[in-house]
C-alpha cells in the first residue's frame, strides 16, 4: 500500500507496460531495464503490451520474470484498456507513451507517461499521472515510492 496523501491510497499488485517505445527502442530492450524487473518481480507483478512489430519481445524478455500479452485486434487501444480491467484496474500501475495506450493511462490506479526517444502521444500525457523523461526513473518510482509520494501529493 502507498499512501499518498490528499490524492489516494495504492494497491499496486501489477505494473503493465507498453513495450517498444517504452522498456525497448527498435525492438530492443534497453540495458537498463531488465535490472529493474528483476527487482520490481519481487514485489509486482510485470506485464509488458505489445504488437511485437519487431518480432523480437518473446527473445528479449526469454530470462524476466514477466507475463508477455501480444496483441491480435485491430484496435490496440481498446485491447489495452481491456487487459486493465481484466486484471483490475485499481490494482493496476501502467507505463507508456503512444496515443494506444492513452485508455490504459486513463483506467489505472496510477499512469505514468514516458517521454523517451520516440517522444510522447499528447493523450497519452493528458491522461497520465505522472511523465518521466525515461524507463528507469519511471519504474524506479515504484522501487523508490516516496519519489511517487512527493510528485503526487497534494
């Protein structure tokens, strides 16, 4: 439980990630990454979202402690939001940066919206928390929940 006053208490049971532009560039996963699911799999569970356009998810994540959800619809949008409700939204933390994950922002416990190296969907941002300038400062807000406490409480 994090208890951010005057904003709401979190139970984060789930972090749920969208995949390239978010913990991968290209298709790959960033170096700095898979140090920080190792970590955060001891006290979350991890889902990474994705179309997989480079095919390359399931070898990148092969050794992390992560639940992969490749998505097949034509609307990945909705896909997404679905896969929140699906594992409860109230105990959901989702991270991302397009205009497709902008419903999934919006029905979590809590958002984060990256602004990294593809840049950052304006309604993706709209519909976040919180922006971080990268992956690591992002999901180490849930290592580290008194940096979450400072930014969120009002």
């Amino acid at each position: 439980m994090i208890e951010i006053p005057n904003f709401k208490t979190l139970n984060i049971q789930h972090i749920v990630c969208d995949y390239n532009g978010t913990i991968a560039k290209d298709g790959l996963l960033l170096p700095q990454v898979k140090r920080l699911l190792k970590e955060l799999s001891k006290e979350y569970t991890l889902h990474l979202i994705t179309a997989d356009t480079f095919g390359t998810v399931h070898q990148q994540l092969e050794s992390s402690q992560v639940t992969i959800k490749v998505l097949k619809s034509n609307d990945h949008t909705k896909e997404k939001a679905e896969y929140i409700r699906a594992l409860q939204a109230e105990k959901c933390a989702a991270i991302g940066n397009g205009n497709n994950d902008k419903e999934m922002l919006a029905l979590a416990s809590v958002s984060i919206a990256l602004l990294g190296d593809e840049g950052c969907a304006k309604d993706a941002l709209f519909n976040a928390d919180v922006l971080c300038k990268n992956i690591e400062d992002a999901l180490s807000l849930f290592l580290h929940t008194k940096r979450l406490i400072a930014t969120l409480r009002r």
